[in-house]
C-alpha cells in the first residue's frame, strides 16, 4: 500500500514499465493500399501508473493494445517499432516468450464480456487454467483462490458462481469474472480495452470503480482504452488522445481537461455526455466521421473536420510539440502556441 | 438433464406415433391396395371380398388403425413373400439388421475420424494449397452419387485389380461360428482370424463407397467451424492469458468447434441408410438396404412396412443420441 503511493506521488522519477516507440501496425488488405492503422505512436506507462488511450472508434486504439500483447492476427499485417517492457522489446520476443509474460507479467480485459467468455467451460475454470499455466497450480489448489479472486471483485456467493457458465451471469457479472482472470497472477500491467462500453450505465460506473481501487491496491499499472474522455477522466494519470492513428495530443488529467490544445480533443471533450445537461439534449460532437481522415504523410489527417485549420494544415503534416509527459500535434493550436 | 431427456423421449414417441399412421395411410393407399398386392389383379370379386373380410379392410379406418398398431406392437407384420419367402417380416429385418450395421458403423467412423481431423488440420492452414486442394476433393465427394463411387471402386480394386472381395459378406469356403451377426466381431470373439479378417475385406470397398459423402459433408463443416471459432473473442481471450497452444485447441477451438459438426454426423448417421439401399445393392450385400431395395421392387409389402417403421424409429433415435451428446458438450441447451 504505502510502496505504491510514493510511486505515484512521484511518477515521472520512476523508470517506465512499458515503453512504447514509434509503434506501426500497416495492414495488407487485398487490392488495396497498405492501411496504416497505428503510425508511429509513442508512450510511456511507469510502475502504478494509468494511462488512458482515448480516441473515436477505428482510431487505433484495439490494434494499439493487440500489437503490444502480440495478439494481432499472424498474417496479413506488419508490426514496427519497440513496446519495452521490462527491459525485453515484446514485438522482438519469440511467441512461446510471449505467451510466458501475456497473463503473468500483462494481462488484457476486453469490451465485449459476454463473447469473450468461453460460452461451454465454467466460469471456475476459466478462472484456474491462468494460475495453473503461469503459478504451476494444480486445479484443486487454484479453485480456493478462483474463489476468493471472485469474492475480490465483488462478484458475491463466489463458490457457486466457480460452476456456473457465462451465460448464467450477468452483463456485468461476467466482465468483473474477467477482471478476475487478468488479475489471477497479479499482473504489473493490465490493458482494458473499452471495460465498460458494452455494459449498462449504471454497471459501468460500477465497473470503473472496481478498477480504480484494484489498481490502486496492487499497484497495478493500467491503461485504459476508451472513447469516451469522460470514463478517463477521473481515473487516469496521464490521458493520450489518438487520432487516425498518431497520438495528436498528451496531457496530465487535471492539465488536458483544464486547458485542451488540440482542436480534436475540444471536441471530444464537447461531446461528454453531462449529467446536468437537459435531458434529450443533442450532445456536441466532432463533425465528419473518421472515414474522411487523409493519410499523415503530406497534412494533418484532422485538416478536414477541424474548425480552426489554416493554410498549411492541408499542406504539411504536423510535428510533435512537446515532450513525453504533455503536447500535442497541431499548426493553430487552441488557445494559441506554445 | 434427466428432464431433458425424458422430454426428448417423449416427443420421440410422438414422432413414431404420427410416423406410424403415415405408413397406414400408405400401405392403404397402394395401389389395388394389399389385397391386390397378395392376390394379384386377376381376382374374382367374391375372393378379394373374402380376403378384405380376413384382413379387416371392411371395419372403419380408425378401426383398422387401431388393430394395425396393435399388430405392430405386438410385431406382426406378415410374411415375407419375395426377399426370404415364408419367412416373418420382422425376421428378416432382424437378420439382416447386423450386416448394416457393421457396414454404417465402419463408413461412420471412417468419415469421422478421417473427416474431423482433416477438417481442423484445413482450417489452421485455410488458404495455403493443402486447404484448397482438400476443399476440392470433398466437393467432388459431395457431387458424385453414392453408386458411381461404389461401382468404380468395385471396377477397379475388386474386378480389375482383384484385390478385395467383389460382392457378400464372406467368402464360401469359411465356416465362421456366428455370434452377434456382426461378421468382423464375431470373429474377433471366437478367434476365428481368418474369418474376421475376411469379413474385414468385405467390408472396406462398400464401407469406403458409403463413407464418401459424410466425410465429405464432416470435413467441410469442421472446417468452416474451427474458421468460425478461431476467429471468436474467446479464442483471443485465451490467447491474452497466455495459454498454451494446446490447450487452446482441445479446450476453447476443438469444444466449440464440435456443436455443428455433432449435428452433421447425426443428420449423416440418418441419410446413411439410403446410401446403404445403393451401396449394398451394387456389392451385392445382404443387409437391410438391399432388402429395402428388392421388397420395394418386388411388392414385399410385409418386409417393407417393417424395414419403414424402423428406419423411422432409428433416425428417431440417433436424432435423440445427436440432441443428448450436444446438451452435454453445451451448458447453454443443459442448464436454462
Ligand atoms: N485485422 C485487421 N485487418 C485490417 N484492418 C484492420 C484490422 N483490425 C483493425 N483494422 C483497421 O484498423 C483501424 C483501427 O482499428 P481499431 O484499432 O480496432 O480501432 P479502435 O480505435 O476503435 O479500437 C480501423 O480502421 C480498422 O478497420
Ligand atoms: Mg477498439
């Protein structure tokens, strides 16, 4: 408890745990051009600490996460750059190397509970095979701990629930038994892939802060992928804003909320849902659609939606402004330059 | 569970039920109807009135469908007149019962366990040459009719090649102790090699003939099946925790991936017995697809009705075992 909260009274002293450099991910599709998914995207997340990954559906941010677990499909699409974690570069280990840390070292959560649990195996056992493959754990020895793993987060009458199936489970049910099974070896880092977007409002919230106090008490390091900043915004140390594939502007959380840079990330902030807002009331969101986006290399792939574009924004692409703690990727940045 | 299946049972019975009254309906609808059929039509008035009268075609229909189910409960159902002349319908079924089912059972497994792994070993490498080639081969299987297949493999590896048996169940010349009726088994129990192995070689070529086009059927269904499962949030999901490979195939790919192919094998295991009419008939087989094909061509209507009803009643039942073996595997059908 006390180890953890001086990491994160002090997390910028802290070597990373993950670093992520100038990760790419081009995928081949037939009789088309090269698609660049992820381009070149940079981040760091330090022991404990949580990082948000924020950005509008088809922005990268599942092929992000799968390029860093090694989970993208075998063929079909290329992977550069370095995700270190650790000392070992991930993208360079060997797959069996690799399926040693994925649910020991890095576990993942992913948005859909329900297909992501298997509908024919009971909840138990989904829960026991990651402690017998990573803890060496005989069945019977892992099911007390399945247990109590369950009871952690909050899923009540555990010891029944080990011999029940997915479907018998509620939305919400199922996605903390898959917070258990990402936790069962007490990983260093956990990557959620939109945890809430498929639940109910209410069980979201619930499910929000079952995360923040678990990575609070393992010193969990977290991040946390979402489109919606309002899920990030009470959760996450520093906040990454995606865009067509490149990371368009960073920030600390109290910093990005307070004063925005990025025309896109105003917008985005603009279309949180708010509480005290009419009911019914149409929400504010960034005009156009992703699908419009031009590629990086020759202009801002934002240029077409944005409101505060000028001359060159259609000309030359944007370059980084900053540093690895906050910046952002803009020629006419809100609230004028650096 | 328990429930599950007395359920099934009853709606299995349900089924033989309405099955039962079709086939009257049937039999009474035969042309010049059964007394023709036994008589011919050359018949003074007053004989064929004698024999409805001796039959019970005179008494009204619910009547004489009442007597007709007690009669097949009690199993009656008249004298084979062409396939075993002056022998009990329901005793020819029953000798010619076990020479099918050692045949259906040998083409079943041969599909199955050529089919599923064949299937699963395409579907990991869909797409290269392997999988393509495999994938065109069951399609030929699809296409070509069961009797084309028996004949050409009867043309070249019994007639041309002489090597396996043309036609029966077992050469002259064996004298084989009879056990079960299984030929293969029966030699197994006694020792008897030579005639066990015999009734082997018998076997094979019609047994390969039926076997095309459920193999052919297994194999694409697992196939598009461990595509459609490999591609699932679960898999990836247990691919996040770090699994082994193995236990990703046997535990989360191959579980999954059985529930179609389960409901194919038992759809295959039904169609089995029309393949059986064409395949024993070109080998010359005696069992219960060629005593269907002889007492439908030759009016044996006894033979007939039972070899119907029980056809009906198997397909009812590998139906109920197919239903059973996926409320196992799938907790979804099990537990609601
Ligand atoms: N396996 C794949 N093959 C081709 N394109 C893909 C594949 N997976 C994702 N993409 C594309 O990459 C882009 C980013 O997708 P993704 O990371 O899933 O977005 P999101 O930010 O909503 O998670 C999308 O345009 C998507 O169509
Ligand atoms: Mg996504």
């Amino acid at each position: 408890m006390t180890q953890h909260q001086t990491i994160r009274s002090s997390p910028r002293s802290t070597e990373p745990l993950l670093s992520v450099r100038d990760l790419r991910v081009t995928f081949q599709r037939r009789d088309e051009r090269a698609f660049k998914a992820v381009d070149g995207v940079s981040f760091d997340v330090r022991p404990g600490q949580t990082v948000g990954l924020v950005g509008e559906s088809g922005c990268g941010k599942s092929v992000t996460s799968l390029a860093i677990m090694g989970l993208l499909p075998k063929r079909g699409n290329t992977v550069e750059g370095e995700a270190v974690f650790d000392g070992d570069d991930l993208l360079s280990l060997s797959p069996s190397q690799m399926r040693d840390r994925r649910g020991a070292d890095i576990a993942m959560i992913f948005q859909d509970p329900l297909s992501s649990l298997n509908p024919v195996i009971t909840i138990g056992r989904q829960v026991t095979e990651v402690m017998e493959r990573h803890q060496g754990l005989s069945r019977k020895e892992a099911t007390p701990k399945a247990a109590e793993l369950l009871d952690r987060v909050g899923i009540p009458d555990p010891k029944a629930r080990l011999a029940n199936y997915p479907h018998q489970l509620s939305g919400g049910m199922r996605q903390r038994a898959l917070i258990a099974m990402a936790l069962a070896c007490s990983p260093r880092l956990l990557i959620a892939d939109e945890p809430t977007t498929a639940l109910d409002v209410t069980i979201q919230a619930q499910i929000l802060a079952l995360l923040k106090e678990l990575v609070v008490d393992t010193g969990t390091a977290l991040v946390m992928i979402t489109h919606d900043l309002g899920v990030v915004a009470g959760l996450c140390d520093e906040v990454n804003v995606l865009y067509g594939g490149k990371i368009v502007e960073r920030g600390g959380r109290h910093g990005l909320f307070r004063q925005p840079r990025h025309p896109y990330t105003v917008g985005l902030l603009d279309s949180i849902p708010r509480l005290d807002a009419p009911r019914g009331e149409k929400l504010n969101p960034v005009p156009g659609s992703v699908a419009d986006n031009l590629p990086w290399d020759s202009a801002c792939a934002f240029a077409p939606r944005c409101s505060h574009r000028v001359d060159v924004c259609t000309r030359e692409m944007p370059r980084w402004d900053g540093d690895d703690v906050v910046g952002f990727r803009c020629f006419n940045p809100v609230g004028g330059p650096r | 569970m328990l429930r599950f299946v007395l359920r099934r049972l009853l709606q299995m019975c349900v089924v033989v039920l309405v099955l039962s009254m079709l086939l009257f309906a049937w039999l009474r609808s035969l042309p010049g109807g059964p007394v023709s059929a036994i008589l011919g039509e050359r018949q003074t008035p007053e004989r064929r009135a004698a024999l409805e009268a001796a039959l019970g075609l005179d008494e009204p229909l619910p009547v004489q469908y009442q007597k007709f189910l007690q009669r097949v409960l009690q199993g009656e159902f008249g004298v084979s007149t062409k396939v075993l002349p002056g022998t009990d319908a329901l005793d020819v079924f029953l000798t010619r019962l076990p020479a099918t089912i050692e045949l259906a059972v040998l083409a079943l497994l041969l599909a199955v366990v050529i089919g599923i792994p064949l299937g699963y070993f395409a579907a990991r490498r869909a797409g290269s040459a392997v999988d393509t080639t495999t994938v065109i081969f069951s399609l030929i299987g699809v296409a070509v009719p069961v009797f084309f297949t028996a004949f050409l493999l009867k043309y070249f590896f019994a007639v041309e090649w002489n090597l396996l048996p043309v036609s029966g169940r077992q050469s002259t010349g064996i004298d084989a102790t009879r056990v079960t009726g299984l030929f293969v088994l029966d030699g197994i129990l006694t020792r008897e090699w030579d005639a066990a192995w015999d009734a082997l070689k018998h076997l094979i070529l019609p047994a390969l003939a039926l076997a095309t086009i459920p193999f052919a059927v297994i194999f694409r269904i697992t196939r598009a099946s461990v595509l459609d499962v490999l591609d699932e949030d679960y898999v990836r999901t247990a691919e996040a925790k770090g699994l082994s490979t193995g236990v990703i195939r046997s535990r989360h790919v191959l579980r999954n991936a059985m529930l179609p192919v389960l409901t194919t094998i038992g759809l295959q295991a039904g169609g089995l017995l029309a393949g059986a009419v064409l395949t024993e008939t070109v080998f010359s087989y005696r069992g219960v697809g060629e005593a269907l094909a002889t007492s439908f061509r030759e009016k044996d209507y006894a033979v007939l009705q039972v070899l119907i009803l029980a056809a009906a009643v198997i397909y009812v039942v590998i139906n109920l075992l197919v239903d059973i073996a996926y409320a196992v595997i799938d907790p979804r059908i099990r537990t609601r």
